[in-house]
C-alpha cells in the first residue's frame, strides 16, 4: 500500500543489516523473557489488567471531569496547570519561563511527549540548550538520533556504537565498557543537573484525586531533574490521567513488569507541586503542561478510543515480529511497533502512511501482552478500512477501484471465476511473474507459494464424486 | 485562567470543550464513580516480612541488616559507611540512634544551596525511611520528613526503618496512605541502587543516583 521508495529502501538496509539485526533481536528477547517470567509469578495478572482496561475506559470517558479535578488539586498544592493546545503552545510557554527567568540550559528526564513535539529543537533555535539526561536518550541525543525504541532508546547499538559516539560528542576518551562508558555520562551529566535552570520531564500518569504526576524510572535522572533545578516543568498528554493515587496500585503491578520484567522500577516518584514550606529541597516552581495535540480527536472516535489506554510500556514492540525486523526508526512518527501502526494514522490521517495498518500480519501476539488490554490487531483492521474508505471516497486510485469492481463481478459469475483461478495458477508458475510488472516490488521480498496442481473447487469435486 | 485578549477562547477552554464534544458530556455533568480501588492486602506473617524484604531488595543488589535496638543501628553505619564525609537528613531517628554525632558526618542543613554542595561531595548520605514494602524490596521516602537530595546525590546511600513500618505491599501503602500527595509534594518509592541497562542491557548500578543501598531494620 504505497510506501515511499527511500522508506522502502530505509527498510531494506535494516532488515539486511546483521549487526542491528541482531542488537535488536537480543534487547527485545531479554525485555520479552523477563516480562514473561515475572508476569506468570503474578497469579492476579489477568484480573490486574482488567480492572486497569477498565479504569483507563472510566477515566477517559469522563475525562473533562477528571482533568478539572486534577487540575484544581495542583492549583491547590501551589502549582500551576499550563493548557496547549499542541507543541507551539507547550514549547511557547517553556519558551516564555526561561525568558522570564534567563534560564539557558535545561535538563530532561525521558519524556515521549516531548519527542513527539521536537521540544528540544524548539528550544536550541531560541537559544537554549536540552540535555537529555536517561543513559539511552543521552547516547541518542549524542547521536542525533530519535529514540528507538519507547523503553530503550539506544537498544540498537552495540557498546563500541556507544564509544565512539561519546568520543566524538564528548570529545574525550572513551572505552567499550558499559560501566565505564555510563560512569562517563554520570559526570558530565552531574555538572548540568546542578547548573540547570530548569527541569523538564514527562508523567506516567497523572493523578486526579492528588493533583500529582507519577514518574517511573531507573537511573535517578527523573529525580534529579524534579528535584535540584529551581523550576520543574512536566509535559504531558491528557490522556494520561488515573481517578486516584490508589489505582496506582493496579498501574504499578503492571507497568515494570510489563516493560522490564522489574515488580516496580528503581525509583517511582509521586509528585505534587512545589516544595512545601518546612522542606529543604525540591523545586520552588511546579508547572504541568496539559497538551492535547490531537488526543482529543482520537477521543472522539469511540471504536478506536481505547488507543488511548497506552501506558507506554513497550512490551507491543518487544512481542512484535515487524518491530523487531524493520526496527523504531522505519515507522514514521515519534511511536514505534504495534502502538505506533495504530496511534499514528489517527494523530495524522491515514492517508499520511497508508501502508502502516497493512505492515502486520495480525499475529496478535501486541494485544496479549498489553497490560491495558488494547485491541490492537482488531484497532488495525479499522484502520484498514478507513484507509480504503478514504481512498475510495477520493477515487484516488481508479485503478484498484476497477480491480475491486472485477472481483466483485467475478465472484457474481462462477464459471467465469473458476476459469480465472486456472489463469492465475498458470500465471504464477511463469518464473518472472514476481519479479516483473506491477507484482515486482511485492515479489522483492517474498517467496511467491507455488499454486497447488488443482485448485481447492477441482479437488472438492472430485471428492464428491469419489463418495 | 484568565480569558485571553480580543474575548478569544482560552486553551483550556478549547481543550475541554473539544474533550466535552468528543464524549458527548456537558460541562460540571456529574460522573458516576469508578469501581472501588482495589487494593488487597496479603497476608504476610509479621516475622516473614523481614526475611521477604531482604530477600528482594538483595536480589536488586542492595544489603539488608536487622538492629535490635538503636544504638545497634548506630554501630552498624559505622562499620558500613565508606571511608569520608558522611551527610544524614534530619529525620528525628538519625538523632535517636546517635548517627548524627558520629565523626565526620555533616548534619542539620536547612539551607539548600549548602545542603546541595555536601551532597555532591559526600562519600554517603544517610537518611529514615518512612515504610518498608516487603514485596518488592522498596522504601518510601516522603518528603515531608526527608530531605530528597541526600537519598540522591551521593553514591552510598544508607537508611534505616523501624520494623513495625516493614508494610507488605503497595496496597498495604495505599491503603494506609490514600493519597500521600496531600501531605508531601514528593513520595519516592526506591527500589534498590540506581542501575541502567540501556547499553547492550547490560546492568549498570549508580548510573545517577547511588550504587550502593543498605538498608537497617531497627526492632526497637
Ligand atoms: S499499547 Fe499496550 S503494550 Fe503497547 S506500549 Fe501501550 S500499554 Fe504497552
């Protein structure tokens, strides 16, 4: 379903290349193990996942009340919500504070919603500099490159990638040792987490009933960066919201063991507002972007609302078999696997990339493993036919509008069609049948089955007559 | 928030009304509540805890003691501590235990900027924790009675826990404490020593904040 050449060719190069080939292979079969090992430990992981579906269904169909609630109770600890209507208004208003307050250098903790508005290149054309500070996104950042994956953003490169990465970005010397590599990172990092005027992270869910965000990490930066800089900003979609600081107690259970096989990470962070008076540390401004940036269309749509239970885990694109084939930087937007086919045709139109919602064999392996129960293979299929619906509205493509009309005649008529079934199987033992013509490119990639000697009609009819 | 200039519609008022179109609902339209939290507390015999506890959070690479009384508390952080400057917070057990009188150990910062400094120097930072969760092997650290800087900052990090606050579990915690945001503005759950595995997932311990964790369980 038209895919770009340099897109097609993009996903060549990575299915041939042995060395990410296998990078991604073993950090998706380690993230995938572990999950499934922790998981069968937890004999109330079925219900878990049920009552957080459910929960994540209430909230979002009352979500204007929820997110007044919120909002109110950050107000209330003495923080302050910050509306956008997208990425110009988010970044517009990071832009306005650190005017305001002569802040030049900012630290970030691992924030996808800040990818999905480029945040940081916002910010360096005004002036002000981002330093990611998650290992991954660190490493990505040096690289220049978007995060590969949702969980693990450098999980493709190999530690002599890393090295050289660090030598060239860092200018210094640099080993092949993970350790020595991540005690690099920790130093340079250490300086800026102290001078930073201003700490920008994500939220893993925001709390209604508490006015407070929850942030999941493992390393300390998320801590660091909520905590030493003077002004602490989260940006975050509104889907995010959870009625209460008790369902956390359902999220919690799920969301580690779901992307790293851990029963909670390392450090798990309840925020609510800024410093209070008697405290000694923490920030002495406390913001929280709200942004909606399309979620509130995707919203509207009651049959696919559920894209928006995502927490983010990454356990679809581990379990995915075309994630871990084409890799993160072969989908077209900031989400990748199985979560990305299906949140971004509905963020940009599914005719932007109507190939995506067809790049699955519908395997089903995304939603048996989603802690919040999407449907995703059946979230494809809609998307399918929307895109089909779409195209045929816009008669875009005659061609395939005449083909369907065919078939459809064909399938009224059937001798007729039982003739062009014989045709066909001559057809497809001619040996450039795929290679040739308008098959080519779908021949490139594949082994063409060979037609069975007699079609399924002769072999019924012979059977019949054998009784 | 204020109505912006020229009487246009405000960003919030936008998004809630698109939110409000999207779901059919009417503004301040009551909302029937969700299921009742769910929260099950399991049930783990008081002396199990200690040794759950241990086991998970030695899993994760920290160290777990057991104190009888305080001063035993006291005489551990002297054979734990690595050699140089130590800072403790000013949880009122740190005193109690006689740990905020040992040598060289900087205490009673209320002023942050120092606070920040002999954190990032700081061979350890010792601190209370407010409850145990045996299940995971974590702390809770609420901001309220902690410093959140000195569990961070320096690469050992030593805290020590009154066994009767050794909770089983999340639901145990959210079922004690409904909603801790109302009384801190941050609650930390810390679940072993910083580590990272984002190159080669290969774990890395003390990426940003300690590598090394060591718990005291004070019976007194
Ligand atoms: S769709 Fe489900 S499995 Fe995939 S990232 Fe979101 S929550 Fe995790």
């Amino acid at each position: 379903m038209m895919m770009t050449r340099e897109r097609l060719v993009q996903i060549q190069n990575a299915v041939a290349d042995t060395k990410l080939q296998n990078a991604v292979y073993s950090a998706t079969a380690r993230l995938k193990e572990k999950r499934q090992e922790v998981v069968e430990e937890l004999p109330e992981y079925q219900e878990l996942r049920t009552h957080a579906a459910a929960l994540k269904k209430h909230a979002l169909e009352n979500l204007d009340h929820y997110l007044e609630q919120f909002e109110a109770n950050v107000i209330a600890h003495g923080g302050k919500v910050v509306w956008a209507r997208d990425g110009d208004e988010a970044a517009g208003f990071i832009l306005d504070i650190a005017r305001q307050r002569g802040v030049k250098m900012v630290v970030k903790s691992k924030s996808m919603v800040t990818e999905e508005i480029h945040l940081n290149q916002r910010l360096e054309e005004h002036g002000i500099e981002a330093v990611e500070t998650d290992l991954g996104e660190y490493i990505q950042q040096l690289a220049k490159e978007p995060p590969f994956h949702i969980i693990a953003p450098a999980c493709h490169k190999t530690r002599q990638d890393i090295a050289e990465i660090f030598r060239k970005g860092l200018n210094t010397e640099c080993g092949d040792e993970p350790e020595q590599q991540a005690g690099l990172a920790r130093r340079v990092l250490r300086e800026k987490f102290l001078e930073a005027g201003i700490g920008i992270s994500g939220a893993n869910f925001l709390v209604a009933d508490s006015g407070a965000l929850l942030i999941v990490e493992n390393e300390g930066n998320a801590r660091l960066c909520t905590t030493a800089p003077k002004i602490h900003i989260a940006v975050t979609g509104i889907e995010k919201i959870i009625p209460r600081a008790q369902d956390l107690a359902v999220f919690l259970k799920l969301l580690a063991r779901s992307a790293t096989g851990q029963l909670l990470t390392v450090y798990t962070s309840l925020l609510g507002g800024p410093r209070r008076p008697g405290d000694v540390d923490g920030p002495e401004e406390f913001y929280v972007v709200l942004m909606d940036n399309g979620r509130s269309r995707l919203l509207a749509d009651k049959e696919k609302r559920e894209s928006l239970n995502c927490i983010r885990c990454g356990a679809c694109l581990n379990a995915c078999p075309v994630y871990r084939k084409i890799g993160g930087h072969n989908y077209p937007w900031t989400y990748s696997g199985p979560i990305g086919a299906i949140i971004t045709p509905q963020y940009k139109g599914v005719l932007q990339d109507p190939w995506l919602p067809f790049a699955s064999s519908l395997c089903g392996a995304c939603a048996e493993v989603c802690p919040v129960k999407i449907d995703i293979p059946k979230i494809l299929l809609d998307l399918r036919r929307d895109v089909v619906a779409e195209r045929t509205q816009a008669s875009s493509n005659r061609l395939e509008k005449w083909a369907f009309q065919g078939y459809s005649w064909l399938m009224r008529h059937p001798r007729l069609y039982a003739l062009a079934g014989r045709l066909g199987a001559i057809g497809a033992k001619l040996p450039f049948a795929t290679r040739i013509g308008p098959a080519a490119k779908w021949g490139q990639v594949r082994e063409v089955p060979m037609p069975a000697s007699e079609s399924f009609r002769a072999q019924w009819r012979k059977r019949k007559a054998a009784k | 928030m204020a109505e912006a200039e020229g009487g246009e519609v405000t960003a919030r008022e936008e998004i809630l009304g698109r939110v409000r179109a999207a779901l059919g609902r009417n503004p301040g339209q009551p909302v029937k509540p969700p299921a009742a939290p769910r929260l099950r507390i399991p049930e783990i015999p008081a002396d199990e805890r200690f040794g759950l506890f241990q086991t998970r959070l030695e899993a994760l690479g920290g160290k777990v003691y057991r104190a009888p009384a305080l001063a035993d508390a006291g005489r551990l952080v002297t054979q734990i501590r690595p050699p140089g400057p130590a800072v403790a917070s000013n949880a009122p057990i740190l005193r109690e235990a006689g740990i905020t009188s040992l040598p060289d150990i900087l205490t009673g910062l209320t002023e942050e900027s120092r606070l920040r400094d002999v954190c990032a120097s700081a061979a350890c930072g010792i601190t209370g924790a407010d409850y145990g969760m045996a299940q995971t092997g974590s702390l809770v650290t609420i901001a309220a009675n902690e410093s959140r800087l000195v569990s961070l900052l320096p690469p050992v990090h030593i805290a020590l826990l009154r066994l009767s606050r050794l909770l089983t579990g999340l639901d145990e915690f959210y079922t004690l404490v409904p909603k801790p945001a109302g009384g801190a503005c941050s609650t930390v759950f810390i679940t072993g020593p910083s580590r990272s595995a984002d190159i080669e997932m290969i774990l890395v311990r003390g990426v940003h904040g300690p590598k090394a964790i060591h718990v005291i369980v004070v019976e007194e």
